[in-house]
C-alpha cells in the first residue's frame, strides 16, 4: 500500500572573532579577528545536540558508522560500525574553558590605557583629563570527554546489548567543524536587544585540540564585559557545531519533485531575495510539501520515519539551495543576512530555545536556478551517506571557574612610548586547507602591506608550503613599527593579498584587503560541488541503451577540469547510484558544462549537453532518435526541454 506524506519541518540556529595575547597564552596560538563594534545578549547553558543535515550516495568504507543505530548511554551518543558491530564511537559530550598545567582558566581581559595630554582633550590647559583606551580579550576554548564518562558508558553499553565484546574506541571523526562567539554586550544602536554574530570560522576537527579565541574591544565594551563576567552567566558564549557521516538505510520509499509548485513556494515564502538562514529555508520546503510541491510516497508501513523525513529535507536541500559564507554575500546585502542569523540565536530564537536543525547552526544559504519542468522521482531504496551535527556549546560563567579578583584575569596596563611598539601579524590556516596543503594546493603567499605617514611603507611576505606547515601551527610573524608614532587605531590597521598557486597550473590572487586583526587566516577560495548522476536503469533497458556517458565539465582559474563516469545499464545488479561527480570550483561558483551520450544497441549514439549549477543529471529521458514516431518524439521533446532546463 502506498503512503504519500507532507511530513513536518524541523527548528533552525547560529555564530562571531578579533587580536591579542594572555600571560597563560601562547601569542603564536590566537586566532585573532577584529570584534565587531557592539555585542548582544544570550545565556546558554552547556548542552549538547546532534542533528540530521544532509544524504548523498556513495559506496560504504569499513569505517563508517551506522547512524541509525546510535543509543545513548550514560549522556554519551554512541555509534556503532559497519565492518564491525562491536565497535562504537562516541560523540563529544561538552565544550570548556582550557585550563593550563595548574588546573587556572586560560582566559585574560586586559584593559590598557594611552595617554592624552590635555591639549589634544579640549585645547585648555586642566590638569585632570581622562586617559583613551580598550580591552583585549584572549580565552582557548576546547571540547572534550572526561575518560571515565566513556568507561561508563562503554559498561552501560555492554550491558544493554548484551554484547560483552562491545568496546568503545574513540569519538567519531568529524569531517567539518564550525565554532561561533555569539554576546550581547551593546549593539551600535546602543539598544543591547538580540545578539550579535561575531564571527564563523573552522573549528578543530579532533577532540582536546584547543581553539584560542581574541577580541580587541573599546574601552565600554571591555567595561561591560568585566561587569558581565562578575555574573552567574555572563554574555560571552562559544558554540561549536560539528559535523560527522554515516550510514542510513534503505526505504521503500520515494521523494517527488513537482517542480512548477516548487517554485511557487519558494516565490511565496522569498519574496525578492536570493540569501536565507537556515530557518527560511526550513520555511520554503515546508511550503512546497503543503503545496504538494514535495511529496514523500512510501510503500506499507515504515518505522523508522523521523530518519526517512531527515533524508527527504536534506535531499530538498541540496536540489534548492547552496551553502555560502557571510563573506562572499555582496556588501550591500550583507548586512540583512547577518541581522538574520543573528535572529535565530535571540531570546526567542531557535538556540534559545535547544532546538537543533538538520540545516545547521551556522548557514546561510543561497537560492539555485530552479530551471527542471515536470516532475523528478528520487528512490530512497538503497543506503544513504547521511550527515549528523554535534552543538557544544560553553557559557564562560561561573562553571568556567573564572575569577575577576584574579590579577592573571583581569589585568590593566599603560601604553608608553607608540615609536617602540612593534605590531605581528599571524597566519593561520584552517582545518580544512592543512589537508589540501601539498595535495591539491602547493603554496600559498601572503604579502602584507602597511602605509605609514610620509609615504613610507612597509611590506613584508610570507610563504606557506607543505614544509613549512605542521598541524595546529601559526605561521609568522609579518611585523611593522610605529616610527611615526601613528594613532593606535590607524596604525593597527593594514592591507593584504593572498596569491594561491595548485596543483595543474591554477592560480588565484586575491584583492588588497584592509583589516585591523592580529591574525590573518587562510580559508580556501574554492569549495567542492557534488553533481549526482540520477534515473532509472528500465527505461534506457527498454529503448536499447547499451551504455550513459556522463561528463562534466568546468572553469577553475582558468584551468579546465573534466570528470567522467559511465553507466551499463543491461549488466545484472547496474544501479545508477554510483558516486557523485564532485567539482572542485571558484567560491560562489556553481555552475558547469554537461554532456550526456546514450550508446544504443544498434551502434547509434545519441547526445545531449548543457550549462546548469543544480547538481543534478538524469539520464533516463532520452532525446529523439531516427525512425521514431510522432508520439515517441513529443515525448522526447518533452524529456529534451526538462533536462535542458536542468
């Protein structure tokens, strides 16, 4: 019996950076990014979720985890193996302040005074005049598992299974991470209402490695933020949201695509805009399944629906909408984007509220070109790599054992002499792109450039090869002086460029960028594009199509790179589910050149070819062949429209 389904939507979430050192802290650790001018609201308590995100088919590997299969023993989420059932992984159970070798928290705020004569004040001669100055912020933050929680929960496990072999060996491996400092201290229009998204940036992807965190902060913000931190718990929290893959399993079921309602409801629900957070998403494909835009047709009776549901959202997902950072949003309607995000983790916000989202704490998004007509079926009836998202989250309040009393805490200093100051400048680069470093990336070199008074300046560069990188490093320093005793917020301020070379002859330089940070870090100006290849293997078996030719085909910095994949429908258990055509393209850029060629039974061939950035080929619509007839060719007329479409 056939089941069609509008199942329910899932919640939605959210993320912030800056410069500077503590005693306790090493200065070459900070990831350091200029705090935004104003800070907002929100107490989180220390929690822990994880959440569906995303499905794509691929082959199994002996390491994968059966994600459907997860329990929860003794707080800890744990999974089993594919290879072997009686090894499990668990996830993170917290995230906390670093302590150092005697157990303090690395933490410092310092608050530094510069000097002002009282001339520069007001142009009168008074002997009392009050001294400029600010706060350097400068926390690590890490997450964790305590060694007995997993030794609890591994005889907990035992026990519940009844599987005296059952052994815990470690946490999950995470394939991408993100952390976020989300405060309230005061926004610009001074109304202090809703938090504010300081930063995104790439977390750690191993547990008990530690993130340090800097903020440079003016003088009312550090003020503010020291009279918070004497709270229970004060405005300052750090949200990690990590991301592991697993296996689901199969369904009898399927998801159709109606492709005119589709767009109706993302119409009705968008407005003019091409940006979302991850809650209007959530929004827009609610939308299309009220409007029978997206079904969900299953056959009998399933148990395992809530998985069955995920899978269908995140499908929807990937076919709609196209992860994007904050950064590559165009100035002028950035600041909307980030208003939105910020949204999610206010008082009545998604987090505020511990819910979770299969769309991410994190994400924005943008809106693809819907150009399929008709309707596409996608199976459910084989397994699925599906994606699981882990919060951590940390609220540095009295949990975090802080101490304002502490001079190691809390410090004040004096700013002397600025012609002795020397400024460094860091690089650091992110989890991900250690991995690509002597692989696909050879090099990458940072030029810094700083304008002095008087038409000097400065420039210095700095190469980050495969030699040079080791992991958890920070490269640098880059350095200036302050010769021509510049004003301190002038002089902080500097540009830079990165020039990447790859593997094959790519090369991409970045434009000058101006910034007041301590720390620059590399972050890649590309992403990974998945194109699936889609259909169904009867009808290409009932028009003699012997073999699919698939090939895509795309720009990266002027190189051209192309990938082929080739599909025998008449061999004994041929399914289309091979792996994804995955691209490797421009930042922002999703688009390709397709061509698919069926190889027919009596030695014709047949071709079809394109531009399209849906990620999606579906190779069981035919074009028209010699010696069909006029219905066979409408039909393929039609077949030919929806695919060019595609």
């Amino acid at each position: 019996m056939s089941r069609v389904l509008s199942p329910r939507v899932l919640p939605a979430f959210l993320p912030w950076p800056a410069s500077r050192v503590c005693n306790r802290c090493h200065p070459a650790s900070s990831v350091a990014v200029r705090w935004q001018s104003g800070l907002s609201r929100l107490a989180i308590c220390l929690g822990f979720f994880v959440a569906a995100l995303g499905i794509s088919e691929g082959p199994a590997s002996a390491d994968d985890l059966l994600v459907d299969r997860g329990r929860q023993v003794e707080g800890l989420w744990v999974y089993p193996s594919l290879s072997e059932p009686s090894r499990w992984r668990y996830v993170p159970d917290h995230a906390e302040l670093s302590r150092d070798d005697q157990g303090r928290p690395l933490f410092s705020l310092t608050f530094y005074i510069s000097e002002r004569t009282a001339e520069e004040e007001n142009g009168s001669a008074t002997s009392i005049v009050e001294a400029e100055g600010g706060g350097l912020l400068h926390f690590i933050v890490q997450y964790r598992t305590d060694p007995e929680q997993v030794e609890a929960a591994q005889a907990a496990l035992r026990e519940l299974t009844g599987d005296d072999e059952a052994e815990i060996v470690g946490s999950v491996l995470f394939d991408d991470g993100r952390y976020s400092v989300v405060t309230s201290i005061v926004d610009e229009a001074g109304q202090g209402e809703r938090p504010l998204l300081m930063a995104q940036r790439p977390a750690p992807l191993m547990e008990g490695n530690r993130l340090p965190i800097t903020a440079q902060l003016s003088a009312e913000q550090a003020s503010m933020l020291l009279g918070s931190l004497q709270t229970a718990t004060p405005d300052l929290s750090v949200v990690f949201e990590m991301t592991f893959s697993g296996l689901s399993q199969a369904f009898d079921a399927a998801m159709v695509v109606d492709w005119e309602k589709t767009r109706d409801a993302l119409r009705a629900s968008a407005g003019g805009s091409v940006y979302f957070v991850s809650a209007d998403v959530e929004a827009v494909i609610d939308e299309a399944m009220q409007n029978g835009g997206i079904e969900l047709r299953v056959n009998g009776e399933d148990a395992a629906m809530e998985s069955l549901v995920e899978m269908v959202h995140a499908r929807a997902l990937d076919m709609m909408f196209a992860p994007i950072e904050v950064d590559e949003v165009p100035e002028e309607q950035r600041g909307d984007l980030l208003d939105a995000l910020a949204g999610v983790v206010g008082r009545d916000g998604a987090l505020s509220s511990g819910n979770t989202t299969g769309f991410g704490v994190h994400m924005g998004y943008r809106v693809k070109e819907l150009r399929s007509e008709g309707e596409t079926r996608l199976s459910f009836n084989k397994r699925a790599r599906v994606e699981r998202r882990a919060v951590l989250t940390v609220n540095l309040g009295e949990a975090a054992g802080l101490s304002t009393e502490d001079p190691e805490t809390v410090q004040y200093v004096s700013t002397v002499d600025p012609a002795t100051q020397l400024r460094r400048v860091y690089v650091s680069v992110d989890g991900d792109l250690e991995r690509e470093l002597g692989g696909f990336i050879n090099a990458v070199t940072v030029t810094l450039r700083k304008d002095h008074p008087g038409n000097r300046e400065t420039v210095k560069e700095l190469i980050v090869r495969p030699e040079t990188e080791e992991r958890g490093s920070v490269h640098g320093p880059l350095t200036y002086s302050n010769v021509e005793r510049e004003d301190e917020q002038s002089w902080l301020t500097y540009r830079y460029k990165t020039d990447w070379s790859f593997q094959g002859g790519g090369r991409f330089r970045s434009d000058w960028h101006p910034t007041e940070a301590a720390m620059i870090t590399l972050t890649a100006p590309y992403h990974r594009h998945d194109v699936y290849v889609e259909g169904e293997t009867d009808p290409l078996i009932d028009a003699g199509v012997r073999a699919v030719i698939t090939e895509v085909v795309a720009d990266f910095f002027g190189e051209r790179q192309s990938e082929r994949r080739i599909i025998r429908p008449d061999r004994p258990g041929e399914t289309l589910a091979v792996d994804p055509i995955t691209l490797t393209l421009p930042s922002g850029d999703f688009s390709y050149d397709w061509t698919i060629t069926w190889a027919m039974d009596d030695g014709t061939r047949r071709k079809r070819s394109g531009h399209d950035d849906l990620g999606f080929l579906f190779v069981d619509e035919l074009p028209p062949g010699p010696g069909d007839s006029e219905d066979d060719h409408a039909a393929d007329d039609t077949a030919a429209t929806q695919q060019e479409e595609n």
